[in-house]
C-alpha cells in the first residue's frame, strides 16, 4: 500500500513526464493555444490518430493518454493502440491516478495472460480502483476529501484486428462504418452509458439496491444517485463504494445522509468486443463535455467530410461554438473567457480520434513508431495544492 502512496504523491506533485506536458513549438509533445492543447496528427500501430483537450475548470479535470506499440509488459510481439479519456469529478486527483496507473496495469496482465482480452482489461480497471482505494485510505486522516474524487473510464484497445471498449460513467466512444450501398458513414455508439438520466440505467440500481427506495432521487429535475451524483460507475467516490469513508473527518457537506450497505456506484466497467470490418473507418473517444454539443451523428460527419489532421481540434472547437451559441455569445469572446470561469459555459473537453489503417494492421507492427503521448491543459503549478476542497463538488454531475 505504501508504494501506491508514494506513487501517486510523486505523480501530483513529482516532475511531468515529457509526453504528458506540451512545449511551444515542439508538435511531438503537442501544442499548447491558450487554455486549448492538441496533437492534430501522428501514427499509431493500426493507424493514424488526432487529439485535442481544452480546459474549462480551475485544474483540468479531463486526463487522457494514447499509447501505441508494445500491449505488454513482456511480449514485444503483442502490438497494438490504447487510448484512454478519464473525465474526472469533485478534483483532478482520481483522473490523473488512472492516468499514471491503468495501462501499466493492462500491461502486466496482458503479460500474465499473453493475450489481450476483456478479462485482461477488466483486471486493469479492478486493480487500479484498489490502488486508488489504499491511497484514500491512508490520507483519510489528512485529506478526507479525497475519498470525494472520482473519474468516469473511458479506454479503448485495438489489437490484432479487435477494438475493446471499456467504460465507466458518461465518456462515449462513437464508430464511423461506411455503408457500401449509400457512400454514407454512419455513427455507431460502442460504449455504454452509465448515468441516472437513463430510465434503464435507474433500473437497474434500483433492482440491486431494493431495500433502498430513495437510491436514485430526482433533484432539480436531475436523477442522481443519492441526489448528488449522476453517474453511476466511476473510478474513485469511495465515500459512495465503502461505508467507512461516508463519516467524519469527511466534511458533511459531502457525505450521503444515512447509512448503506452495498456500494452506490460500481467499478465494473461494460465492455465491448467488435472485430474490426473493412467498412471502419474510424472511432471518436470522448468525454461528455463533446456529446453535450454534439450528436453522434454530427460528429461522425464532421470527421468524415473533413481532412484527419487537426480533426479532433476541429471537434472541440465546434462543440465551443454550439456552447457559445447557447448563450448567444460569440465564439471569439467564449475563446477569452478564463479557466475558472470558463466551467459556466462548457465542461473540460477531450477528444481523440483514431483511423484504421487496414494494411498497418496486416503488417509488421514494429515497423511504426511507439507512442506515449498524454492529452495537456494549462500547466498546473509545483506548488498548487492538489487535495485542495473543491468549491462544488461533482457540480456537473
């Protein structure tokens, strides 16, 4: 427990990786305009991929990597792409744990089953939720409100010839298929769901909570879990998952009133299998702050009629300016509105977007760089204090 500890303090407070901070001018590491970081191309195993992130909290609550090359810690032959996008909540703390934790995970399983596979992704997600869990557990007395932190999942592999999309929360992953008939490409959602808005998502709770009849409420004509929280797995928002942390110290503004039993939210993630068709063309992951201006649909005709480099740039910029239409506000004057404030009017925005390249995936796959690339944001400064009280916690959600 103490070497999650110490990693995860070193991981907040620690030197940035070089692929994990952007530097003006240096496309490798991506480029920084403003409160908005992107990547707009480069290759991966299976393809070519484009990412973007803008920031709209105080600290960038959105974390996301994309790794291309070796899928385990002692197979080099067992190739392929993960991407992940972590949407955190209540704090950036949960976010950047799986950020720094989940693929050397999946890369230590998928060595121990020498293969990739769900059961290799389900262990990773398990194994990050318990190291997450021990470092909550031995600030308790310190920093209380990190058990208050969580972070929707949203990771997506492709190996040989396979997309695996495993999620946690309200991210989404999105499939453009051609329809050989029409020419037309057509939005194919792969992830799913798990967010109280959802009539079978409520159900679902409620059937495995029925001695609990207030365990989904409806709050400002929002359902929650308990009135506070809308989603209803996540990474993290132990407070929610383990009684003992639903108590003092734990400020009371943040506790659930009275007790339970089993856990509120779960971190079981639902996963997807699809064999890759020669009729993919490509797969958006996102976090909500994109699907809240856009449709499926929308952005999967945006990424097809446009040129792949500097698409997932593209996207977030649409999505700014549907939220700058909203509140009828030009999209120039939404662009000068600072970090903080800048949460008002849309959420932290993570966007990557991958091309299958069919030949790269029938060839040798060393024959491609590696890449270890996370998604930036404004830099936060050494010595911002990370365990700091969140003002509203998980006020989106």
């Amino acid at each position: 427990m103490l070497s999650a500890v110490m990693d995860y303090l070193r991981s907040c407070w620690g030197p940035a990786s070089p692929a994990g901070r952007s530097r003006r001018g240096s496309d490798a590491a991506g480029r920084q305009d403003g409160l908005l970081w992107y990547k707009d191309g480069g290759q991966v195993v299976n393809g070519e991929f484009s990412m973007a992130v803008v920031q709209a909290n105080n600290l960038l609550e959105d974390h996301s990597q994309v790794e291309s090359g070796p899928l385990s810690a002692t197979d080099p032959s067992l190739q392929g792409t993960f991407v992940g996008v972590y949407d955190g909540h209540g704090g950036p703390e949960t976010a950047r744990y799986i950020n720094d934790h989940l693929f050397n995970h999946l890369r230590r399983f998928a060595a121990e089953h020498k293969c990739m596979s769900a059961d290799v992704i389900r262990k990773a997600f398990q194994a990050t939720e318990e190291g997450f869990i021990s470092v909550v557990s031995s600030q308790w007395s310190l920093k209380p409100q990190l058990a208050a932190v969580g972070s929707c999942c949203l990771v997506g592999v492709v190996c040989s010839g396979t997309l695996y999309v495993a999620n946690l929360g309200d991210s989404r992953a999105v499939l453009g298929r051609l329809v050989k008939g029409t020419g037309e490409v057509l939005a194919m959602q792969l992830s799913a769901e798990h967010n109280a808005s959802y009539e079978e998502v409520r159900r679902e709770l409620q059937a495995s909570h029925p001695d609990d009849p207030h365990v989904v409420v409806l709050k400002h004509n929002v359902w929650r879990v308990k009135g506070i929280i809308q989603i209803t797995r996540s990474i993290g928002d132990v407070y929610l998952k383990k009684p003992e942390f639903n108590r003092d110290p734990l400020h009371s503004k943040f506790r659930v009133q009275g007790s339970f039993r089993k856990p509120l939210l779960s971190s079981d993630p639902a996963i997807t299998v699809h064999q890759i068709q020669p009729t993919d063309r490509f797969i958006i992951f996102a976090s909500d702050g994109l699907w809240e201006h856009l449709s499926n649909q929308e952005a999967v005709d945006m990424v097809q009629s446009s040129p792949r480099n500097g698409i997932a740039r593209r996207l977030v910029k649409a999505a700014m300016q549907e939220a700058a239409k909203k509140r009828e506000m030009r999209y120039s004057d939404l662009k000068k509105i600072d970090r903080g404030v800048r949460r008002h009017f849309h959420d932290d925005i993570t966007v990557i977007v991958v091309f299958f390249d069919l030949n790269a995936m029938t060839t040798a796959a060393w024959s491609r760089p590696s890449v270890s690339l996370r998604g930036g944001g404004f830099p936060i400064p050494s010595n911002t204090l990370m365990f700091s009280v969140p003002t509203e916690l998980n006020s989106s959600y």
